[in-house]
C-alpha cells in the first residue's frame, strides 16, 4: 500500500528548496518527500532509509533524477559517512519523518501490526535482534523496564511476567498480543491494550531513540549556515528530545527556531490521512 506522506505541504514550505542546494532525506520510505524537494528546485537529494524493501523506489528515482538524486541503503545516524562517501562536507537542510511507513505496518510478514499475525521481527533493517529475541533473551525486569521506558505503559511489570510465564507458547504477533490482553483489566477503551507495548518493543528494537539523538548530534557539523532541520515525529518520546535539542541550540546562540510551538496537521489531512494524526513537526535554522 502507498504511503502517503504526513505534513508535506507544511516541509516544503518550511525548507523552501532552492536550485543548488544539497538537501538529506534521513527516511526516504516512499520517496514522497524527496519527490517534492526535487521537483520544487534543481537541487540535490541525498537521501537514506534503513528498510531494503525500498531499494526498488530508490532506483526509479535514480533513473528520473540522476546525479540529482543519491540513496544509501543505511541508517540516518550514519549521515557524516555517508555524506563523506558522496564526497559532501557542507548540506542545506536535513529533513526526517520518523514512524514506520504503509509498507511496513501493512506487511504482515514484518510483524509491526498486532492486528494481523506474523513473526515477531518488528525490524525496520539493519538491527541486531528482533521482538521475539528481545521477549526471549531479556530478563523479566529488564523487559518490563523496556515497556515501561518506551511504552510508557503503566502495567509493564504485569505484562513482562506474562508474557515470561506464557514465553513457549509466544511466536507470532498475535500470540503477543492476546498474552497481553489476557493480563490487563478490561476496559472500555478505543484503544487497545498491547498498543503501547508494541511500540516500546518497536523502539528498542530499531534503537529509534538513540538513532535521533546521534543524528542531531552530528547534525550541527554538518550544516551550512541558514541550513535547517525538520523533524516529523509521531510520539511523544521522539518529541522531547527534539523539542530541548532546538531549544538548547537556540539558547546557545547557533541556531534559530522556526516553529515556537510544534506544527500538526490539519482538520483535513487527518480526515483524508488518519495516520497523521499524532505528527509534529519542529523545524530550526542553523545561524
Ligand atoms: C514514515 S516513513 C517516511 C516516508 C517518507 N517521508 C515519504 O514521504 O514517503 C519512515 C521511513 O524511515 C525509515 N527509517 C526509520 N528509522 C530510520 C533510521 N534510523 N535510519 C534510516 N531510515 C529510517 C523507515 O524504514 C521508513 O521507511
């Protein structure tokens, strides 16, 4: 299924692309991003996805654009060495839509979804271990501080012993799923229970978190002056730590917001995309 992409017109806007620039689309997924930028400007695109299945995508835009457009077949925190081998020092915007794309979440196989049954991999790419390696390997407590650390999940201790006590029997998504649901008290509530453990076993499994705090990190060499970063992020974990790394930026006089307060999408995106609903969007300029 086409992914369609979360907050477009809003990026655009903001970055501005310009003939001559060089921009890095940290998560190309289905390219709708990197599209817009290079059909708005003769710009450059160097772009990266950690998720293989996309490669495909990435060809028939090499084929469109040309030397316009460069992918990487690597992670975003990887960004100084790959921008190294496209021998670039100096960028004009970095631009990330974090989450997890249509292709991914509507592939059983990728077992990213509870609500259809497929191994327990919940891999984007290029990671060490899976979900089933990490219910298997860790230690109870350790498991319940991973559910409660990204999933911010109330009932972490309960759901770690279950699923611990329940661990033989566990090998696809919805054998995780109904282990979960088996130990939470039964409420009346539109969303379901085993939502927040998936995306805590989502994040440590990808490294989400370290993977954006790295590439904010090396962000800032990297940058030429008035280059921007935009950030799209779909929770409220990726959302802090961008919300204080502009702020401390800006406090330190290197850089300027752009958006005082996060940008979200409108009554009619959400209506035609429901998806996008939980994205914000934080975007700062480098001084
Ligand atoms: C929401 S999609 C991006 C959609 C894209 N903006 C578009 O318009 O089609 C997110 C993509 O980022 C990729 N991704 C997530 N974390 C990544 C990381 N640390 N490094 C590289 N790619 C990553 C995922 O594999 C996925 O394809």
């Amino acid at each position: 299924m086409q992914h369609v992409p979360v907050l477009l017109r809003e990026v655009v806007q903001i970055l501005q692309p310009r003939d001559n620039a060089i921009y890095f689309d940290g998560t190309f997924g289905g390219g709708g991003y990197s599209k817009a930028f290079l059909d708005k400007a003769t710009c450059k695109v160097i772009a990266t996805d950690r998720d293989d299945h996309i490669i495909p995508i990435a060809n028939t835009y090499k084929q469109e654009y040309g030397e316009r457009f460069s992918f990487s077949h690597a992670k975003f925190s990887d960004i100084a060495q790959v921008l190294a081998h496209h021998e670039i020092s100096k960028i004009d915007g970095i631009v990330l839509d974090l989450g997890i794309s249509n292709f991914q979440i509507t592939s059983a196989e990728r077992g990213f979804s509870f609500q259809k049954t497929g191994p327990l991999s919940m891999q984007m790419g290029l990671c060490e271990e899976s979900a089933l390696d990490v219910i298997r390997n860790y230690k109870e407590k350790d498991l319940a501080d991973i559910i409660y650390q990204y999933g911010e999940e109330h009932y972490s201790r309960r759901i770690a012993k279950n699923i611990k006590k329940h661990i033989d029997s566990i090998c696809t998504t919805t054998d995780l799923a109904n282990v979960i649901h088996d130990c939470m008290p039964c409420r009346n509530n539109r969303i379901d229970s085993a939502t927040k453990t998936f995306q805590a076993l989502r994040i440590f499994v990808n490294g989400e978190l370290s993977e954006l705090e790295t590439l904010l990190e090396a962000s800032i060499s990297v940058l030429n002056r008035a280059g921007k970063i935009i950030i799209v992020s779909f929770h409220s974990l990726e959302d802090r730590i961008v919300k204080v790394f502009f702020r401390n930026l800006a406090r330190s006089g290197k850089a300027e917001l752009i958006t005082k307060k996060p940008i979200t999408p409108s009554e009619d995106e959400i209506k035609y995309n429901p998806k996008s609903r939980s994205a914000k969007l934080r975007a700062i300029s480098m001084l």
